[in-house]
C-alpha cells in the first residue's frame, strides 16, 4: 500500500495490472491486419448504384461497402451487402477474365428490381481475389449485373464472422488465424471510379456508333453509285493456233511452229485409234437387270446440236448404230470455250459395274516431285478418252439414246465409271520409258522424247509461246508464265544446253540421223520429212537466244519459249 497525496491509495497489484493489460491491447493492434483498397484502373464499366454528392467531406453514413480488389492481376470492383442471400459476379467479369463456369449444383430463379422478370441462375464460378494482404476464394454465382464486379452476400459475411463498424464502415474477420480490418472507399474515390468509368462508358458507345455509321454509310454507297472497274493491260504474245496471218509473228517463232506442226494437228485424225493391248472393259455385275432409259427432253436448239455431234462422231468412226438392250440417255454439258460437250448419262450402268482398283496419282505427291522447279509442262491430249478403244464384244454396254436412234460407242466416252482407271494405266503404259529422273522439266524441251510420243499415236495440244517480261542476264529471262502453275517464271537458258549433244567441234556429217519423227512401219500418215541434226537442235538454242527475238522495251534474250506439252 502507497500513500499519496490528498487521500490518494494505490497497490502494487493495481498498477502491474494496470501495466499488463496495456501491453496485451498493444500486442492485439500490432496482430491486426489492415486492408485497403487495391489502387488501379476498374476492368470495365459498370453502372451508378445511386447518385452521390459531389462532396469530399462526407463521411460513411450513406454509402455501402465499396473497395477496389485484384483478380489476375486486374483492378476489379467489390461490394459487401448484408441485404444478398448469395455471393455474385458479374457475367463480363468471367468474360473478360476468361474464368471457367461450373454448373449450379442449385439453380434458383432471381428476380432484381425491374420489369424484366426472373432470372434463371444456373452457372457458378471460383473466383480468386485479393485486396492487400487478404488473398482468398470464393465462389460467386454468374449473375448478369453491371452494379459491380463482385458482390459479396450474406454467405460470406457468415463464413467469415464478419464484424461490420457502422461510424467508419469498416470489415472485421478472422482469415487463417490473422486478424484482417477492410477499409472502404471514401465517397470522394466512388464518385472517382464513377465519373471515370461514365467517360469510357460514353467513350465506347460514341466509337460503336461511329463504326455503325461507317458500315451504314458503306452499304448505302454500294447500293446508290454505280460500281467502278479497274482494268489492267498488259503486252503478250500469245498463239493459240497455227491459222495466222504471215508475218504476224516474228520469223523465228514462225519457223518453230512449222517445224513442230505436225506434232500437234488442229484435229485429230479421223478412224479408230490403234490398239494398243490396254483398251476399256466393261465387267457388269452377275445376274443385274440391265437399263434401258428414256431419252431425256430437249429443245429444238440442244435436239440440233445433240444431232450434228452425233453426225461428226460417225463421220470420225467413233460411234456406230446399235440393237442393244443397254441403254442411257445424252445430255449437253457447257464447255468453258461457250461450246457443248455430248455426254451420256451412264449413271446407271456405273451401278451394275465392277469397279476396278487401280490407283489414280495424288496431286500433293505430284506437287511433291515438282518443288524446285523453274517451269514445267503437262500434257493434255487432245479428245484424250476418245483415243482409247473399247474392247471388243463390250460395245454394246456403251450404247445410248437420241430422239433419233440409237448408237454404241467404238471409243471410250465420258462419264464411266473406270474410265479415269483406264486412262491412267495407258499413261504409265506410254510414258513408263521418260519416267526418269531429271525428266520432269525439261521434257517437252528434249526432242528424243518426240519419237515416244509418236509410236503411241497420241495427239496432244500445245500451248503458248510466253513473252519475256525481265531480262536478268544473258542467260536468265523471267516469262509470263500463266498464274496456274504455281511456279517460279526464271527460265534459264544455258540449261537447254544439255541436250544439245556432242561438242561443236565434232564433225557435222556424223551428226546426221534419221528423223526421230519417223514413224516405225506405214501407218499410211504423212510426217514432216528431212534429217533431224544436232545443227537443228543447235539451232533452236540460237533461236531461244539470239537478238532477232529481243524483249519487250528493247531487252536482249528470247521473247518467247514454245514447248510441245504446255496446256493450262
């Protein structure tokens, strides 16, 4: 016992008592977690709760809990509500966020202040937030509000304990044995956020409707003015044909056309191709009905030009008359060059025939074989399916119907269904011998091919000569290749040297041949005549790269290039 002055007593006990409970107030506060707005730009734009005074100095008294949390690394906004059943977000924020819903273990229907009606809740999401040091989960139903980002309801606020300061508006909870104290907005940050998020709320709807207008005012100008048309010109010296006037082309490109004229007749010879041991077979399946269709209907006009192929198919011995029981009907198919193709309908002989099974050549695998290549060729014959016979006692199985008789084909038509088979198999039966490699580009180049071509009896088209639009060097041109080909126009010349042959020093009487052209044995056809030297194939170098064939813009080099296999 002390005594003091004027009456006053105190203990030891009283004041160590004193003394402890001061230090363990000091030791709770330092515990205490506070926690306060994240700071930084809002995800998106969300609407006004309620209007706010534009007063710095109010206090809490009207305001709800606002605060500003982060979700990936993103400024969101957050409100605490006693007066929400459930915790929400907001359906742009799983947008934005890209979150992943989950299905509502508990759909409910949710009915919100307006006469939109119930809302089917069906979908929740985990969210993942923090705000300071306070880092947790929740997870929220996918509501469509614009109120806020997150919304936090009584599930919360029980799960946590939460403590609510009615004067300062602040959120006292335990999280994982640590006190945390969350600070709100001041009115004057809300107002803030608000006015912030208004500016680029108006912001995007003035861009949207601009966008809008530009597409609007777009429409309309396609629709009122008259469309314009850019035409682009270009030179080229192109032939088609052989029918020109003289003088039209220059003298070496003339010479080389009427060297070559015979390798590609404007029609093809009249008669029946030659056998050649692979001709087109026709296998029905046993016991199967056979057709016999009615000639479709057709105007004066398609009747007329049904009747004039049919003539020149007779005329050329490709068709004949027939009895047959097997029939099928015509039709007239657009050609790109405005004319007609005659085609029968052999779709149902297709249904009754055994399908072969030999393999058709993939295009990517072609493509394949031609990367690298500078300037390539394919060949095109000309009526290449009616170059192929028809095996003999099949006949009748091709036979179809006009409104004027009917006939069976000689030749193997279009529209079968193993007729691609066919075809491939006397294309590698023909061209097996040049299938070689280093053959692919410089094959309709290399005349020792001519005369493969020439026993076979097959008539290709030829295409071109191309204009040379660059001269590079002396040796290197580009051409105006055709888009088509898919390929690089360089063409150089020195490589053209490589079948040329022996050596210019070799003696010019030794290099006389027969003509390769020759055909072997009498088919009863005229071929060009005269010996076939390596002075002519000297020759046509000197044509590819003398100066009487100058480019376009007085560029040196070769003009043109034509090639015996060169069909678009």
């Amino acid at each position: 016992m002390i005594l003091r002055g004027q009456d006053i007593y105190s203990s030891h006990d009283e004041s160590s008592s004193t003394t402890t409970s001061d230090s363990e107030s000091s030791e709770e506060d330092h515990q205490v977690e506070k926690a306060y707005p994240y700071d930084g730009q809002l995800l998106m734009i969300r609407r006004l709760l309620v209007s706010q005074p534009n007063e710095s100095h109010i206090s809490q008294r009207e305001n709800i809990f606002h605060t500003r949390c982060k979700i990936l690394d993103k400024a969101c906004s957050l409100t605490v509500d006693s007066g929400s059943c459930c915790n929400c977000c907001s359906i742009r924020l799983v947008e934005k966020l890209d979150l992943t819903p989950i299905p509502h273990p508990k759909p409910y229907q949710l009915h919100w202040l307006n006469e939109d009606g119930d809302i089917i809740i069906d979908k929740q999401v985990k969210v993942m937030f923090s705000i300071g040091n306070y880092e947790d989960h929740v997870v929220c139903d996918i509501v469509p509000m614009e109120a806020c980002h997150i919304l936090l309801g009584r599930p919360w606020q029980f799960d946590k304990k939460t403590m609510h300061n009615g004067l300062t508006n602040e959120l006292t909870f335990t999280h994982k044995e640590k006190k945390f104290v969350l600070h709100p907005l001041s009115p004057s940050q809300v107002i803030e956020d608000q006015v912030q998020m208004k500016l680029k709320r108006k912001g995007k709807k003035v861009e949207k409707k601009k966008k809008r207008s530009i597409k609007d005012n777009l429409k309309q100008t396609l629709l009122v003015e008259k469309p314009s048309y850019i035409l682009l010109c270009r030179s080229m010296l192109k032939c088609n044909n052989l029918n020109l006037e003289p003088g039209s082309l220059p003298l070496g490109v003339s010479q080389l056309l009427k060297e070559f004229y015979d390798v590609f007749p404007s029609e093809g010879p009249k008669g029946l191709p030659p056998l050649r041991g692979i001709e087109h077979q026709i296998h029905f399946v046993p016991r199967a009905s056979l057709p016999n269709r009615p000639a479709y209907r057709t105007n004066p006009q398609e009747t007329k030009e049904i009747e004039n192929q049919v003539q020149e198919l007779l005329d050329k011995g490709w068709v004949q008359k027939s009895l047959s029981p097997c029939v099928v009907p015509v039709l007239l198919v657009p050609k790109k060059d405005g004319k007609w193709r005659m085609c029968c309908d052999c779709r149902a002989i297709n249904n009754i025939t055994i399908k072969y099974r030999h393999p058709i050549p993939r295009l990517d695998d072609m493509l394949d074989e031609l990367h690298g290549a500078n300037i390539f060729s394919k060949i095109d014959l000309k009526s290449g399916y009616h170059q192929i016979r028809i095996k003999e006692s099949d006949e009748w199985k091709t036979s179809f119907k006009t409104k004027f008789g009917l006939y069976e084909w000689l030749v193997m038509p279009f529209g079968l269904t193993n007729a691609p088979s066919t075809f491939m198999r006397l294309m590698n039966h023909v061209l097996r011998e040049i299938f070689e490699e280093g053959d692919w580009v410089w094959l309709h180049l290399r005349k020792e091919h001519f005369p493969q071509q020439r026993k076979s009896k097959l008539s290709p088209r030829g295409d071109g000569p191309f204009q040379v639009l660059q001269r590079i060097n002396d040796y290197a041109y580009r051409l105006d290749l055709p888009s088509e080909y898919g390929v690089s126009p360089t063409f150089n010349v020195s490589d053209l040297k490589h079948f040329v042959g022996a050596s210019d020093d070799e003696d010019e009487s030794l290099d006389s041949r027969m003509n390769p052209f020759q055909e072997r044995g009498d088919d009863g056809r005229a071929w060009t005549k005269g010996p076939i030297t390596r002075a002519m194939a000297r020759r046509l170098l000197e044509d590819l790269t003398t100066s009487e064939l100058s480019g376009p813009n007085g560029l040196g080099g070769p003009r043109v290039l034509f090639t015996w296999a060169l069909h678009g």
